[in-house]
C-alpha cells in the first residue's frame, strides 16, 4: 500500500472510528483501529522529520494515539454517551 493510499484511508477510519467512540458502540476495536493509524501516521508523517514530538509537531498525533490507546484497555464505562448519568441530588433510601 503506498503513502497515497494510507492518507485516503485515515481520514475515513479516523472519522468512523472516532464517532463510535464518542458514541459507545464497538469501542475497544474502534479505538484499537484509531490508535493503530495515529501510530502509523505519526510514524510516516512525523518522525522522519525529528524524533521529538515536540519538534516534528507530532506531538497531537501522539497525544490522540495513546488517548485511544487509553480507551483499548478502558472499555466505554462512564465515558460513553450511552452511560446512565448519576443523578443531581441524593436519592433518599429510606423515609
């Protein structure tokens, strides 16, 4: 696959991916994709370029990598749209 190619893949996967996170649904492999193509473009893009991220100004791919990389291991839970809110006052358990 040429570097062509991958740039007209990451667009799309990035904006998919980054919808089902913020949503809730398929998020460990949703983020595992999105991490994975931050790691590759910051790779291709970046660091030929430096190897610091601070830099090569591939300090957002960097940060956006470990951040979905962060969502693999962590699951929706709380984060995800779909969570029930906790509520705004106590509820009283008894009278």
């Amino acid at each position: 696959m040429g570097l062509l190619a991958a740039r007209a893949y990451a667009g799309p996967i990035e904006l998919i991916c980054g919808f089902l996170v913020a949503i809730g649904w398929f998020t460990r492999p949703a983020a595992f994709l999105a991490s994975g193509t931050m790691a590759v473009g910051y790779f291709y893009q970046h660091m030929p370029k430096d190897f610091w991220p601070v830099n090569n100004m591939g300090d957002a791919a960097i940060l956006y990598c470990f951040i979905f990389l962060y969502f693999v291991f962590r699951g929706r839970e709380r984060s995800a749209s779909t969570a029930t809110p906790a509520p705004l006052w106590p509820v009283p358990t008894s009278f």
